[in-house]
C-alpha cells in the first residue's frame, strides 16, 4: 500500500495520510481525466503490469485499483 | 534560479508524474513572485492530438537547463486556424520557438487504414499534396512570426495490408509517408528558421512499438506514450540551448581509463588497452568519436593527473592512438587537482566554465568538478567503457542552429592558438612576437559567403564588442545592401594557420557623417593589431570619402571591458555620454597608420 500511497500522491497532489479506499474522483478535485491516465501509466511503469482498457474503466476509487493490482498479483504490503 | 534548481536537485525527476509534480511545485514559487534569474524564452506548442502533460514536463526539463520559459500550447487540431489567422494567440504571445507537430494519423485520415484504395498515382498525387500543405502552412507562419520553428516530420506506420509486399508497391503506402519527409527536408535544408525534427528516427531509436500506448490512446486520444515524453523534450531543448546562446564549446578529458584502458603511469606504454582488442577497442572507438566532433568544430582539451612526457610518447609513438597533440586546444596533464586546472584551461582558451563538458571515468573526480564548478557539464560516464561512445554520442550540448565553414575548423584554430601561445611565451619582447607570426588580415566588403559568419559574430561576440548590437543574418543582408550603410569583414592568417572571419565592422552614414554601429573582435584574435587594422582601413575610407565626421559609440556591458579604452587610445576624442553610451569623434584630419607588422589586403571596397 505505501508505494501505492506515494504514487497516488504525487500524481495526485494529496497527502499520503488521508488516502483511504473510498479516496475517488468524487473527493479528489485533481483526479481529473488527464491524471485518471497518468496515474495508470504510473501504476503499469512502477509494478511492472499492464491493465486492460476494461480494467481502466472500472476503476472507481482506491479500493477499485488495489483490486486489480491484486488481479495482476501483485502483493501490496498493508 | 537558485531556488528551482533546489527544487530539482531534491526531486531528481525520472518519471513523467515527477517532472508533472516538480512543475506544481515551481509553478506555484513563481506565482508567489519567488523565481528569479534564468534565461527567457517563449515557446508555443502546436498539434495536431492531444499533448496534455507536455507543455509541463518541456517546462520542467527547460528548467534543468537554466531556461525559465514561457510555454503555451494551442488546442489540438487546431494549428492551421492558429497559423493562418493574423489575430491568433499565437501572434500575440509572439513566441521565440513554435514546435509543430502534426501526426500521421491526423493528417492522412482514413487512408491510413486503408491506403490502397488509392492507386499508386492517387497516392503520389494525395501525398504532394499533404507535403504542399504542410510546407505552405509553415511558409505562412514563417512569414507571420519571427520565431524558429521546430517541425516534427511524420512516423512512419509498420502495419500494411500488403504485408511483405508492401515494399513491392508501386509508390506504396510507407514511400508515400516517407516522400512526404523528404519533401520537408528538401524546402527547409537551407532555411535558417525552420528546423526538422526527425521524429520518425525518434521513434525508431525508441522502438516503434513502445511509442503508443494504444489504451490511453482510445481513452484519451494520446497518441505518445506520457513516459516518453521527457525523452522528448530533451529533443526539443537541444534546438532551444544553442538559441540561447547555451551550447557548450570546448570537450575536457580525462586520459587513463577515459582515452585508453589502464593506467598509464603503471601499466607502462605497451601495457594499456588502446587498439583492435576487445578490451581496446572501446577506447579506441571512443576515441574516433571525439575527433568526428573535433571535426565539427568542438574544441578538445585534456586535465589529467599524469606525466606529461609519458602521455606525449604516447600520442606521437602508440599506433592506436587516434588524437593527436594537434587536436588539443590546450593540455594540462600535470599533478594539479583538476579544478585549479579547470580554471586554467578556461583561461588558456580563453571560453567561460560554462562552455566547458567533462568526461572523466573517476565518479570521485566528477563529484569534486560537479561540486566546485556547477557552470561545468560533467557527464554521468557509465563505469562500462563499452558504453563511453554511446554516452559521447547522446550529449546535445554541442548541438549549434549553423555550421559554418568556420566552426568546422575550431577546434583546428584552438589548437593552433596554442602554438601561438607558446611562441609568446617563448618571446620576450611582445612587438618581436607580433612580427614572429606574419600575420596577414583580409578586408572584405560583405557577401553571400560572409554574411552567416558576420551575423554570428554580432551574436557571438561580447568581450571586444563597442555596441554590442545583435543582427540576423537578413540584417547583415539590407545593411549591406543598403546605399547608408556599409558592412565589412576581417579573415585573419598567420603562420600557424587560418583563424578565419573573426572581425566586422558595420558604418552608417550619409555624406557627413559615418557612424561606427558595431567594431567586433573575435577574442581569439585581439591584441595582434587587427583592431587597429580595421581602424585605419576605416579612417582611410573616410578620408577618401571626403567625409566631415567620424563617430564612434561604446555601451557598455557586463562583458565588453575588453573594448572600453579603445577609441581613447587611438585618438578619439570623447564628445558626450549619455543615457549610459560614450560617443567619441576621430578628428579626420589626422592621419592614422596601419600597424607596421601586419600585412593587409583588401577586396572590393565600396
């Protein structure tokens, strides 16, 4: 989780502290389209996966991309 | 600037998210009124596709090269409007550089997919027209602005249709792309302004696979992958550097287990790695490289904790060694910390640190260069000597808008300077060493083969610099032209060889009066009577000319110290200051001679 949390945060601009499951678009001003997509390309380069456009998608708030990370196993340490 | 380069030095940016956080964070001291300093420069971004997220990262990346831009980016599809309408942002903003991208995709429509609807002929005829288009559309811009443009050239596809027939096709679908990108380099080879940028091998060199992300392409029509943008815009930022006037000069190296493997000193002359072994040809390979920038014009000089006579046997006596001692500008192959010889190679060649590039395979070494000297590039040498050409060839740094036939032999002069230098300190007596070198100075009214060179002068030149005007070379064109004005060169020769054009002289006058606009000395030639040369051409001249009045301006600068006292010294008389500039009158009456030593030619005088 902490390099998820680090990532989330410099993309995203928010403190590491206040990131939770329910963080989302909803809550978060920054999350806009642009980082929705870097935020992916991030996430791909710094464990190494690749998601598909479906996965993409569906992601609705944190809970969502640990849920896929796990999809694509990787282990985020809690 | 100090503050940003803080700001980079903790973030150490890698990643597209990092350049994009970095940007928040210098963005928001800026809007606080806390940046000072860098050197300024407005860049407009053109497309033809999203480029969400460049305009930050080229922003962040200008930032690591001592640049603080203004960047602005137009909506994407919407270059043409921007171009072709006079009252466009674009016109406004009056930017130094435009960078136009349009992509293949975007400009060739549905016939990407399926570009054998079309017959060969249709095709050839579709992509003169698309190579016409986009020429037309630049000429225009080119015409509107004073900006140098950046035009990237278009990707070739790998995907056909043909498959292994597609290099069968008569003017298939990849020539078509391909004859488009050599319709633009053809128009633009000559142009000074207009600048391609080969991203077809951009994308090559980064495998055309890896270019586009074809996920984020459907979901946010990105049609380059975010992380690939910092590569480039370090393209980009080598067009901007020698723009403003940041390209560096002169290669500083290192010598054991940099030019050859080993170390000299203990490993004996046949004991290094230099020469066709696998452990010598990294080196001697390396070695080739530097000369082939020797040749463009970059000038070489060596620090280096060794004996020097040991290092010189094996320049003139090891049958792989490559460099010559005629291919140094300056040696210091000494016991000194490379620092203090640091300071003096920039002093010998007379270059600021700031021109100066460091290669050295010792990371302590460049750490103590890195630390002292900051204004020093020191390049991150790899600990692989298998990977130093790789790395030498990577540096943009040298990169330069122009060559002329001048550069080219730079690094050639540097190295004859110092022989000159040598004989100086060889010759007492200053006068008998001006005598010693024969020199010969050539007085030439400007033209076509002149003019790149004297326009670089007037950019280039800031030490023996009156006025320190600076002229494009259409400038130098109309003044030369022009019945109001003159404009003349100096080449200088002497026995150690050719220095070139590295004097200029532009009047302007009327039957009355000839005003001195700008008196440029090349530095590497001051001191040896040249600038006197040029003087008593002149007042000859005016003499001739049956002229009343000779004037002569001086402002000055940070830099032009050098020329302060010389109308002083050579009989002008001081008539006012004002608003900070000197004027100063030579009393025609008074004859002035040519300095005894030099001999001069003079072609075509107006």
């Amino acid at each position: 989780m902490n390099r998820l949390k680090a990532i989330l945060s410099k993309v995203l601009e928010i403190d590491e502290n206040k990131i939770t499951d329910e963080t989302s678009p909803n809550n978060v001003p920054t999350w806009d389209s642009f980082n929705a997509l870097l935020l992916v390309s991030e996430l791909e380069k710094a464990f190494n996966v690749k998601f598909t456009m479906e996965e993409v998608t569906a992601v609705k708030c944190v809970r969502d991309i640990k849920e896929a990370l796990r999809r694509h196993n990787v282990k985020l340490e809690e | 600037m100090q503050k940003i380069k803080s700001l980079i030095s903790v973030a150490r940016p890698v990643k597209a998210a990092d350049y994009l956080a970095l940007f928040r964070k210098i963005d928001s001291e800026m809007r606080q009124d806390r940046i000072s300093g860098g050197k300024k420069v407005k860049i407009a971004l053109l497309s033809s596709s999203t480029i969400s997220g460049l305009r930050e990262i080229l922003f962040t990346k200008c930032c690591e090269s001592g640049i603080l831009p203004e960047i602005r980016a137009g909506s994407y599809g919407q270059y043409a409007q921007d171009i072709l309408s006079p009252n466009s942002w674009l016109y406004q903003f009056n930017p130094d550089i435009v960078i136009l991208w349009t992509d293949t995709l975007s400009l060739l429509g549905d016939s990407y997919f399926n570009p054998y609807e079309m017959t060969g002929v249709q095709r050839r005829k579709f992509a003169e027209e698309k190579a016409d288009g986009l020429k037309s559309l630049v000429k225009a811009l080119r015409e509107r602005s004073g900006a140098t443009i950046i035009l990237h050239n278009l990707e070739v596809p790998m995907h056909s249709p043909m498959g292994i027939l597609e290099e069968k096709q008569d003017f298939g679908f990849h020539e078509s792309i391909r004859h488009i990108n050599s319709r633009l380099s053809e128009t633009f080879r000559e142009d000074a302004r207009v600048f391609v940028f080969n991203y077809d091998e951009f994308c090559s060199n980064i495998g055309k696979q890896q270019v586009v992300d074809h996920k984020m392409y459907y979901l946010g029509d990105i049609r380059i992958d975010i992380q690939l943008m910092p590569a480039l815009c370090d393209k980009y930022i080598a067009y901007v550097k020698p723009l403003l006037s940041l390209s560096k000069k002169c290669l500083v190296l290192d010598l054991d287990n940099t030019l050859w493997g080993g170390i000299l000193g203990e490993d004996g002359f046949e004991g290094i790695h230099l020469g066709p072994t696998p452990e010598g040809r990294p080196f001697l390979e390396f070695q080739k490289s530097i000369l082939a920038l020797f040749r463009r014009g970059v000038i070489l000089a060596i620090n280096s904790k060794n004996n020097a006579e040991e290092v010189l046997r094996v320049m003139r006596e090891h049958p792989s060694m490559v460099l010559k001692e005629r291919n140094f500008a300056a040696m210091k192959i000494n016991w000194n910390d490379k620092i203090t010889n640091m300071h003096a190679l920039a002093k010998e060649l007379n270059i600021g640190l700031d021109s100066l590039v460091f290669f050295d395979d010792d990371p302590a070494n460049r750490q103590i260069v890195k630390a002292a000297l900051p204004e020093v590039l020191v390049v991150d040498v790899p600990s692989d000597p298998a990977l130093y050409m790789q790395t030498l060839n990577r540096i943009s740094d040298f990169d330069t808008l122009a060559i002329t036939t001048d550069d080219l032999k730079k690094g050639q002069m540097y190295a004859e300077q110092r022989q000159r230098q040598e004989l100086q300190e060889k010759t007492e007596d200053i006068s008998k060493y001006l005598e010693q070198l024969e020199t010969k100075v050539s007085i030439e009214q400007a033209n076509a083969f002149t003019m790149p060179r004297i326009s670089q002068l007037t950019q280039k030149t800031n030490q023996f610099n009156m006025t320190t005007k600076r002229y494009l070379e259409e400038d130098i064109r109309m003044l030369s032209e022009s019945q109001k004005s003159w404009v003349i060169s100096a080449k200088v020769e002497d026995k150690f060889g050719d220095n070139g054009i590295t004097g200029a002289l532009i009047i302007r006058k009327d039957s009355v009066v000839w005003e001195i606009d700008t008196f440029l000395i090349s530095c590497r030639v001051l001191g040896r009577g040249v600038e006197e040369t040029l003087l008593a051409h002149l007042i000859e001249q005016a003499q001739k000319a049956g002229v009343q009045k000779l004037v002569g301006k001086f402002i000055p600068t940070n830099k032009n110290a050098p020329a302060k006292e010389f109308f002083k010294k050579n009989g002008f008389m001081l008539l006012k200051n004002e608003n900070g500039a000197e004027y100063w009158e030579y009393p025609l009456a008074k004859q002035y001679p040519f300095p005894s030593f030099i001999k001069v030619e003079v072609k075509g005088a107006k």
